[in-house]
C-alpha cells in the first residue's frame, strides 16, 4: 500500500502525540499514582506505534513499541514512577522527535536504531520487575509453545468451536455443493501489529471468495485480543495453492495451515457443542455474527489512535487543518480583491460628477472584503501554545543541568497570532528562557542567603493589546547589573568613560541588544555562545515588532516582546515626500503634528521638537531616502510622530494623502540592503508605495 500520501498527516499526529506526551510524562513526574495521566500516556504510545507501523518505519515503531511496554507495567502498578525513568522517557521522547524531522526532510526515518536508549529502557524495566517476573515470563512461553505443538498433528481450522450461526452457514454452503476452505494464519511472534497482518490476509483471502467465519471474530482481531495465529473458512472455487502463495506473501506471517473442510470434519466438530439451542438463541447468535470484512477504505492511519475516551479536551473534529500554501493562496485572492476595490476608489474619485451606483457598489464592496479580510485573518489565526507548550520540558531539563531549582508559570497560551508570526517567535522566546534560566535565576544558596525562595520562578505571559499580541517573559532572579555591563561596554570601546555617566539606566540595558555583546563569562550551549540578545531584537524586528526590558538588581528582568496581530493586511496612513508615495503602518503612529519650522531645536547639532514634555527627535525622510532636492522653504512641517515602547520619533513628510488598508507585498532580495523598507503596496491607481519600516528608524 502505498503510504506516502497520508506522510503530512502521519507527521501532523506524531507531533500531537509527541507533545500528549511530552506534557503528561511532566505531569507523571510530580503526581506518579495520577491514573488518568498513565492511560493518557499509554494511549499516545500505543498510537504513536501503530501510526509508525502502519507507515512501515520499524525503527520508530520499535522504540515506541518498548515505551509502551514501560507504560504498560507502570499502569499494572509492576513499575514505579522515578526521576530516572522520566529523563529515560524523555529522552526517548526526543529520538522519536528525530525520526520524525528525518521523515519530514527525507520521507525516511534514517539509520538510527537506538540501540543503546532501547537497552537502556528494557535494562530499567528489568531492574524494575525485577527477576522473577522474567523466569515466570520464560515458564508461560514454555507452556504456549508445549500446547502449539500438542495439536501440531491436526490443523486449527479442522477442531475450531463454531457457533451455532456460523454451523448453519457452514451447513447450508457444503450442502449448496459449495467448497469451503479452512485457513489458519500464524503471525510471527515479533511482529507488532498483528491486526493489522490479520486484515491484510482478509484483503488476499477476499480475492478468491467469501469468508464465512472467522475464529476469532473480526472484532477481537481489530481490537488484537488473540495471540499469533488466527482462522478462517471461505467458500471459494480458487485453487488451495494459489490461496496459500497469497496469504503467504503478506509480509511478518510465518506459516499458514491450509485445507478443504470437509462434512465428516464438521460433524466432528459439531460433536463437541450442544445441539439442543433455544430458537431465541439461535436468533441472537445469527444477529451477532460478524458480517463480512474488509479493509476500510485508505484512511488517516491515525484513525484508531483518535478513537480515544473524552479527556475533556476539544473534540479533534471541531478542528480542520488546513495547508498553509493554501490559506496563503486565499488570502493573495483577498490581497487582490482589495487592490480592486482601491482601483475602484480611485476611478470613483476622478468621475466629474460622481456616480451614486457607482459609490454604493464601492460601499458594498468595501463591507465585502472587510468582512472576507476578517474571516481569512481568524483562518490564519493560531494559537501561540502550538510554540510555548514545549517550554516547560525544556525548563525542567535545565534544572537538571544547571543544578537550580526553577519552574515556569504560563498564563494567555490561547492568545492568537498570525500562522506566520507563530511560525517565527518560537527561536526568539526560547532564546529568552534560556536567559533567563541562565543568567537569571540564581543558585538554591546563593537564593536563600538573600532571602528568596529556593526554587526560581520563570513566568511567561501572553496577551492581546490592540492589533499588537504582547508577550512577556518574567523571572525573579538576579537582574541586570548594569555596572558590569557599563564596564564591558567601555573595555569594548563602545562608549567612552567621559560619556557613561550620561547614559541612562534604559541606555545601559541596551547594549545587551547590540551584536555579540555577551555578559556570559563562559560560553555554554544553554544561552549566550557568544552571541548576545541581538539575535532576538532582529528575529523580532523582522516581524514588525520590537523587545523592551526592564530589570532590578537582585528582583529580576522583565523582557516584554510586542508583536502584530498579522503581516498580511494592515491599516496604514499614506504620506508623500517629494512627490513619492509611502506607507506607515497605522499601529506605530502616536499623532500627527503640524509644527512651525521656528519650532524646530538642536541638541547635539540634531533637530528635534518640544512637544507636550517631551523632547522627539526629528528624521526627515527626503535626506534618509535619498530623494530629489527641493528648494523650497516652508514655514510649517508636518510631523508624524511614531513610537516604539517608550520612545518616539517624529518623521517629516511633505503631504498627508489619508488612511487606507493596503496589502503587504514583500520587495525579497529586490532591496534587501535597504533596512528602512519592509515592504511594498499596489496603490488603486497601479502604483507602487513603498512601506516604511519604522522600527529600524529608531
């Protein structure tokens, strides 16, 4: 069977069983006698199995196999949850994430075999069980392999216990002069999935007839309560050796006892049962019968793992998961019905005396794609807990490596951003926690001495602001010490003694922002490798956002990341210098100001403004675009004042054209030198207005 078209959702569901996982092995951890959280966690492995076998990737399939194990004596109370057993299945745990990045890069789950970890989980279950449950093991395998061989002399097929349904149908078939076949299958014992074998020999058998009885029923091989060998009797007219080749060919099937059923066979079969059966049971025995079967049709091979008790978690099927090229290609149709309603403006606009049809159908197209623009963003929207629930895994590994005591406290995981954003932040934030586990939390002796509680506690926080999504990541460690990293900054040479007692607290904090510019005194794989937070002020940047911090010596830091909703559509206010179009985005603009030039100050032979207590320095984009030069000399400017965090900028433009929703169409290698354009929009007109990037103004 061909599997490859089911891999995007084989590797869809590993993720979510992964992270099921994941969380519960957390839970385990500090309630081990929780039983709700063991069945959760069996039922992941267990699914996480037999999705890796039915894709046909073993090696998978085999690590998933022996945790189950592990599960499943630690649900029969013959294990005990201990420390040592969770870092075992979290390392499993990131094996199994590694086949399935491999099988998202190459289709394949590579070479690994994990050897070493699956001896290292069987080693512990042994140790666990402990001796004797093995030699008890050994002595029932004895016994099943004497009983197997005691009947070795008459085939299965030939003394199996009809019931009474199943002998009618038997009965009525030989007497029709029909011929029936008995077959009985045995599975390889090491082979993992035996319903699964078991159907593919339904699916061969079918081919050449109808299969009449099945011991045991259907239902029992789908919920895999026999051992390795199943039987069937089909009427057919096929040849026994062309019957035998196709059952034997179905892959993990070690042998298959083969013969016609004859009626002296039967009769002495029927010996054994009783003849004298009530007509109401005869009824209910022939209702219960199981109907022919047959593979279901090709399915997610996820099915059987989703057909799980209510946890009262949402419903899988109130959920649709939708390819993003596809919402991609819904919202550049949305992209493009708006640049037709702007055309439409536009030409409204030039009609000398306007057309009220005309102006009515704008109105209605404008509702329409307002609302079409709303649906598509809510399309888009994704929770940001799909990035922050693997979190606090990580931060309760680092507590383990860096000896300190610490928990994370997450609050706001159903905030909702852009798929795009979502996609994105994730290095960024964790980057931060890092930091924060790092740097910030300090030791359980160096804590007690200052009087804190023992174990450090990490905070991150998520919420919606406007059309901004602000994330927050808090912890109550040692803070900044802004005096060691005022000195790292002048043995740096990146500013000079005589001016560091200028520099403000915010100024100093700064510099942690600016390019390899570490405070870590060793370089280590938890956070730093000399590289400092520039790598998350410029991941964040990139998306239209911006990174604040705050902090207190020996209290803690607090690192507020602000985010757009979206990076698709935004509303924005149009401006022109020298006769060229732009476009600000409306969520980065404070006011608008109309200044008179003698208004206009130097600090440091720089323009700035007064403006209600605030001194905002002036950026005059003619001189930063390079645009044409203008001999005129007005006597007032208009200023659009910006902001980021606490910072404003006011940036001078020669006209103000309105506000207008616009379509952001990314310029890629085009002007990539240029930093201060994030983008490009399509005008009603055609043009083209080039959008301002204005945290890179700052």
């Amino acid at each position: 069977m061909d599997v490859s078209q089911y891999l995007d959702v084989f590797i869809d569901e590993s993720n979510e069983h992964i992270q099921a996982l994941s969380d519960n092995i957390m839970i385990l951890e500090k309630e081990p006698e929780n039983t709700d959280t063991i069945n959760e966690i069996f039922r992941a492995a267990h699914s996480l199995k037999g999705m890796a076998g039915t894709m046909g990737f073993k090696k998978m399939q085999h690590l998933t196999h022996d945790m189950e194990n592990v599960f499943q004596e630690i649900r029969n109370g013959n294990v005990k949850v201990t420390s040592e057993l969770i870092d075992i299945l979290f390392d499993c745990l990131d094996a199994i994430e590694a086949y399935v990045d491999t099988i998202k890069n190459t289709s394949g789950e590579g070479d690994e075999d994990n050897a070493v970890l699956i001896k290292k989980l069987n080693d512990f279950l042994d140790k666990a069980m402990g001796k004797t449950t093995q030699e008890d093991q050994a002595q029932e395998e004895k016994l099943e392999e004497k009983t197997e061989n005691s009947s070795e002399d008459t085939p299965h097929y030939a003394h199996i216990n009809l019931s009474e349904s199943d002998k009618v149908k038997v009965v009525d078939s030989l007497g029709a002069g029909n011929t029936i076949v008995g077959i009985t299958v045995h599975i390889n014992k090491d082979c993992l999935l035996k319903a699964a074998r078991a159907f593919l020999v339904y699916k061969a058998v079918e081919e050449f007839g109808e299969i009449i009885v099945y011991d045991p029923s259907s239902q029992d091989v789908e919920d895999e309560k026999f051992d390795f060998d199943f039987t069937v009797l089909v009427q057919t007219d096929a040849k026994i050796e062309d019957i035998k080749a196709a059952v034997e060919n179905v892959s993990e099937i070690d042998s298959c006892d083969i013969g016609q059923v004859t009626k002296e066979m039967y009769h002495e079969v029927s010996q054994s049962e009783p003849e004298k059966t009530s007509e109401p049971a005869k009824a209910e025995a022939k209702e219960e019968a199981p109907a022919k079967k047959t593979l279901p049709e090709k399915k997610s091979p996820s099915k059987k793992g989703k057909a799980q008790p209510k946890t009262g978690k949402p419903v899988t099927a109130r959920t649709v998961r939708v390819d993003i090229e596809k919402l991609d290609d819904l919202m550049n149709q949305v992209s493009e019905l708006i640049i037709a309603k702007n055309t439409l403006v536009s030409r409204a606009n030039q009609l000398e005396n306007g057309s009220v049809n005309l102006t009515e159908q704008i109105e209605y197209l404008e509702r329409i794609t307002t609302n079409l623009h709303e649906s598509v963003m809510k399309v888009r929207m994704v929770p940001i807990e799909s990035v922050v629930n693997k979190f606090p895994r990580m931060i309760r590994d680092l507590s383990r490596r860096l000896n300190k005591p610490m928990e994370l406290i997450m609050s706001g995981e159903d905030t909702e951003l852009d798929r795009t954003v979502v996609d994105q932040i994730g290095d960024p934030l964790q980057h931060l926690l890092r930091n924060s586990a790092d740097h910030g939390i300090e030791d359980a002796e160096t804590r007690k001495k200052l009087g804190k509680p023992e174990t450090g506690k990490i905070w991150l926080t998520a919420y919606q602001e406007g059309n901004n999504v602000i994330i927050k990541v808090k912890d109550d460690g040692a803070g900044i010490d802004t005096d060691a990293v005022l000195q790292k900054a002048i043995d740096r040479g990146i500013v000079k003694e005589e001016d560091a007692e200028k520099l403000t607290k915010k100024d100093i904090i700064n510099f942690l922002f600016m390019p390899s510019f570490s405070m870590s005194k060793v370089i280590t794989d938890i956070s730093g490798r000399g590289v400092g937070l520039d790598v998350v002020k410029s991941n964040v940047e990139q998306l239209g956002g911006d990174v604040e911090v705050e902090s207190e010596k020996d209290v803690g830091s607090t690192f507020t990341v602000r985010l757009p909703l979206t990076l698709a559509i935004i509303q924005a206010l149009m401006v022109e210098v020298k006769k060229e179009k732009y476009a600000i985005a409306l969520a980065s603009i404070q006011n608008i100001e109309y200044i008179p030039v003698t208004d206009i100050k130097y600090v440091q032979a720089k323009e700035v403004i007064y403006l209600r207590g605030n001194v905002i320095p002036l950026i005059r984009l003619d001189n930063i675009l390079d645009c044409a030069t203008d001999d005129s000399n007005p006597e007032n400017i208009t200023v659009v004042v910006v902001k980021k965090g606490d910072n404003f900028v006011g940036i001078v433009v020669d006209n103000l054209i309105g506000q207008q929703e616009i379509v952001i169409k990314s310029l890629g290698k085009v002007i990539e030198d240029n930093k201060y354009i994030s983008g490009a929009t399509i005008l009603g007109d055609g043009e083209v207005a080039l959008i301002l990037d204005t945290n890179s103004l700052f």
